[in-house]
C-alpha cells in the first residue's frame, strides 16, 4: 500500500513525487506515456528531439520555486544557459530586445515607444511584481475553504495584502491608459501578448497585478536548457523503482479507507491519491462525480488550447542566433484566433537538440478550441496545412533570416493532438486563464470533493508555467505534510 500515488508525470506531477519521497513517503508515479514532462516534455521522432510545449525556464535559482525544489532535494541541477535577452519581440516594425537586466530592458522600451511617463511607469510595474514575488512564499498555503487558515494568513500578511489588493482590481490596461495617457496599437499589442504568453488573457482581462509578473518575465534568470525541457524532469526523478511509465489511469476507486488506482496494466492501492490532471477533466476517473468538472466546464470556460509547428531548421552558419522570439501580427491568424506566436529555437552547441547544424525549432501559439473541433479527417489535414502555412509566412515576414535556412520534417499540433497526448480535456493546454472573472475570489484550489484526492498542475492556484505550477503543489504539500523546511 503506498501512501500516496501520484497520477500523471507533468511538472506538477513529478515536483509532488520528488518531495514526498524525499521525506519519506510510500509514492509511486504513474503516467501514460513512455516519458514524463507532459506540456514541458521533450519527444522524439525519427532521429530528432523537439520541445513538446514549455521552452523558456525561469525560477532555478535557489530563491525561486524550483530552484527551491532543488535545493529540498539535494539534486544537482540539469545544464542550462542563462539568456541575458530571453526573447525578442516584433510588433509593427519594431524589434524589441527583452533584456533580463532591468535598466537595458526599460531603455530599450524607451528606445521603441515614445511615451513621457515610460520609465517611471515601468518602475512600478517592476515593483508591483517584485512585491508579489518577495511575498509569495509568506502568504502560501492559501485555500478558500478553510477560513481560519485564510485569517491566519491575513494577520500575517496584512500590510502587504493591503498594499497589493488595488491591483488585482485595476486591469493592465487601465493601469497603463491611468499612467501613460494614450497608447498606439504597437503598444497595445505588445502589452497584450506579451500578458497572454504568461496569463492566458489580455490586458482588459488581467489584472496589473497579474499582468506585471508577465510583463517582468523576462527579467526573473531565464534559462536555455541543454537537451530539452525534458532534461529537467531526469534531474528531478533521480531514480525509477516506482516511476511508472506506460501506465495509463482508467479509474479510480474508493475501497474503504484507501483508494484503488485501476491503470492498464496493473492495480495499485494507495491511502491518498495526487492527479495530476485538470479542473475539467479529473472526474473522468472518479465514479459518482462526474457533476464537479461540468460544473467547472461552465464556471471556467474562457480556455485556450495550443498550436504547435515543430520543424528543423538547417542552420550551420548559426543565422538565427537568438533561442526565443515572439511574433505579433496585425491581422488575426483566421486558424487560431490569435495574432501572437512564439517561437524556439535549439543552440548551435546542444548536441542533443541540435544534430549535424540541424536545430530544433518549435513554434507555438494561443488556439481556440472550437476552431478545431467538428471537422472531418479531410478538412483537419488541411486545415492544418493552412495553419503552418500562415504562421511560417508570418515568420519570414518578420525575421527574414529563416528563409535563409533550409525548414525539414514540418509536423503540426492542433488542440486535437493535446487532448490525445496529454488526456487534457478538449485540449486545454497553457494552464487556466488568470482573468479577472476568476481571480482572486473564484480561483479553483487543489482540493477535491473527495477526501483524500488532491490537484496539481496549471488549472489550481496560482495557475500556469512551471513557477506557478510549483507553488501550486507547495500550496497543497505544505496543507497535507509537514514540509515547512523546503520555504526556508
Ligand atoms: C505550447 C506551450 C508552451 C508553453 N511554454 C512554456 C514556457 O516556455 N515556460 C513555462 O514555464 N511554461 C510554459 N507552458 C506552460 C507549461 O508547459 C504548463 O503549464 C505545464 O507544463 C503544465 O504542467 P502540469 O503539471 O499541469 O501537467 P501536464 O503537462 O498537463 O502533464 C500531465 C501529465 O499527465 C499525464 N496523464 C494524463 N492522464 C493520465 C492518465 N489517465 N494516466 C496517467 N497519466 C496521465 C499526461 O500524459 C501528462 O504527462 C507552455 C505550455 C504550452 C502548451
């Protein structure tokens, strides 16, 4: 009997293994596939590996979410590179560098938009951010339903709550139109998408207080990671005696004081179970509740999926030398609802990733759902055809130096390819939107109807990207076990 199973191997599923066994707890893992990571995975096809979605790493220093998960665990870290221009952004005809340093950043804004207040308004944001960043540690664990842990957590933490509680009511956008006076659509569209990458929705829909963590992202250490994202899930997992892959979950049983976990393979029993899956679709394996992940369909239905173009990029001559760009078009890409994509690309020097001077290239953007859904096999294919072909001839658009590489074995993902590889309902990648119609009052936490059945991952608090999909499982373990230590 173990005392926990965790169910599912993406980040949030892994970081929870890692530190219950690290204090000693019976845990297994299991996950579908023939490798973890899930979003943040890193797959293979013919002879090259490419990132599956999660491309940027941020939070490895040891003050950070998983630089603390490291520092817990007494692991050694995976080899990554520190990117002093984590990306670079093209709006309109500009190219923005997105230094990590803060002054180059705010002088490069300067250099770009010609606004008075610029500096100073972007000082603020860098405050509001680094405020909820200094704090975020005192203020978990957090859980609506539990009123004498919340005034605990008040009394604790009023001055600052106090402080930053404004902020969660402004939006961004009114923050800036408050601060900056008018703004033209370049800046707009910069100030939106760039929100969108970290928080699944625009300035009118998120908070300044939200918004400023995405605006800043940036400037947290963002790290190249030699191999692949997946690299980091083989540092974290230091050994597989109960790691196993391959097994799917088909349900969930509760057998008198335990749970029985029933996969495709075998059974195994646990006094608690950890699911690493989504507000929507955790029920699938729970008999009898059904009505808990309906009910969340209708509460949280503004949600995005994913479309992905994974490529190599012959590239000997190292042309494309930077590893992560963001395109902001004007028109809206009629496949997936968005007018944003991003894009990665491998190191010259990773000789995983990188194959005889053949980088690895993923592109990924925001994608409506229903844009995918009701189609025949005949109309999906070209469908998808018609996708890759406008984002890669928004590309050469905007940074003409690919068309200078040869592009090979082009495959594309649609939200379809996410349901099926990630069993996430309807696709729902990228994590649940941090709009203010959720947040901060109507944020789903990692508590089930069951007790004794627990969520991690990017759709409970505090949502998405692998800092918050970290703190989110702090969140819980620091509730159910006595995992003070890994705060200090
Ligand atoms: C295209 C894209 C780009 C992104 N870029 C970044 C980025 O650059 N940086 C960043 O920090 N974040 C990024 N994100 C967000 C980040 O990848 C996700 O928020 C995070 O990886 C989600 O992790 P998770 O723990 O919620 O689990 P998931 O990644 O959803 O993993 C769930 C796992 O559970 C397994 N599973 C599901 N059902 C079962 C079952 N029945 N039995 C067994 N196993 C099961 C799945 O196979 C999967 O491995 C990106 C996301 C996407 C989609």
């Amino acid at each position: 009997m173990f005392d926990y199973v965790v169910v599912g191997g993406g980040i949030g599923g892994v970081v929870s293994y890692a530190i219950l066994k690290k204090i000693g707890k019976k845990v297994a893992l299991l996950e579908k596939e023939s490798y973890l990571g899930g979003c943040s995975g890193t797959f293979k096809r013919k002879e090259y590996l490419y990132n599956v979605g999660a491309s940027t790493l941020v939070g490895l220093q040891d003050h950070m979410p998983l630089g603390k998960v490291f520092k817990f665990l007494n692991l050694p870290k995976p080899k990554v590179k520190k990117l002093e221009v984590p990306m670079v952004v093209f709006v309109g005809d500009k190219a923005i560098k997105r230094y990590s340093d803060k002054e180059k950043a705010v002088l490069e804004l300067e250099n770009n938009f010609n606004y008075k207040n610029l500096r100073s308004v972007w000082q603020k944001v860098y405050s509001i951010s680094d405020a909820n960043w200094q704090n975020i540690y005192n203020v978990i664990p957090i859980n609506y339903k539990n009123p004498k842990l919340l005034f605990k957590k008040f009394a604790e933490n009023y001055r600052y709550l106090l402080k930053a509680l404004p902020y969660q009511f402004k939006t961004s956008y009114d923050f800036f139109k408050d601060n900056l006076g008018d703004f033209d659509e370049d800046f707009k569209d910069f100030l939106d998408n760039q929100i969108l990458m970290t928080s699944q929705g625009y300035s009118r829909d998120v908070s300044i207080s939200v918004g400023s963590m995405g605006l800043t992202y940036p400037n947290l250490d963002n790290y190249y990671v030699y191999g692949g994202m997946g690299k980091v899930f083989d540092c974290l997992v230091d050994d597989y005696k109960n790691v196993f892959l391959k097994h799917k979950v088909i349900k969930i049983k509760k057998v008198k004081d335990f749970f029985q976990v029933i996969t495709d393979k075998e059974v195994f029993e646990a006094k608690n179970v950890i699911l690493n899956k989504t507000i929507w679709d955790y029920c699938d394996l729970l008999e009898d509740f059904k009505d808990a992940c309906i009910k969340n369909r209708k509460k949280y239905s503004k949600i995005w999926s994913s479309l992905t173009i994974y490529f190599n990029l012959e590239d000997k001559n190292n042309v494309v030398d930077e590893h992560h760009y963001q395109i902001i078009h004007k028109d809206i890409n009629p496949y997936t609802g968005s007018n944003s994509f991003f894009v990665s690309i491998s190191d010259k020097e990773d000789e995983v990733l990188t194959k005889d001077g053949e980088k690895s290239v993923i592109i990924s953007t925001h994608c409506r759902i229903s844009f995918w859904q009701d189609l025949s096999k005949q109309e999906y294919l070209e469908k998808k055809e018609k996708a890759k072909d406008f984002i890669l001839n928004r590309l050469f658009e905007y940074v003409p130096k690919f068309k200078d590489c040869k592009i090979k074995n082009v495959m594309v993902g649609s939200p379809k390819t996410f349901q099926r590889y990630t069993g996430r309902y309807n696709g729902t990648v990228g994590g649940i939107p941090l709009i203010k119609d959720y947040i901060p009052f109507k944020y789903p936490f990692n508590f089930t109807p069951i007790k004794g059945v627990y969520l991690v991952g990017d759709s409970v608090f505090p949502g998405q990207g692998w800092p918050g999909v970290i703190i989110g499982v702090l969140n819980l373990l620091l509730q159910i076990e006595d995992i003070d230590e890994i705060l200090h």
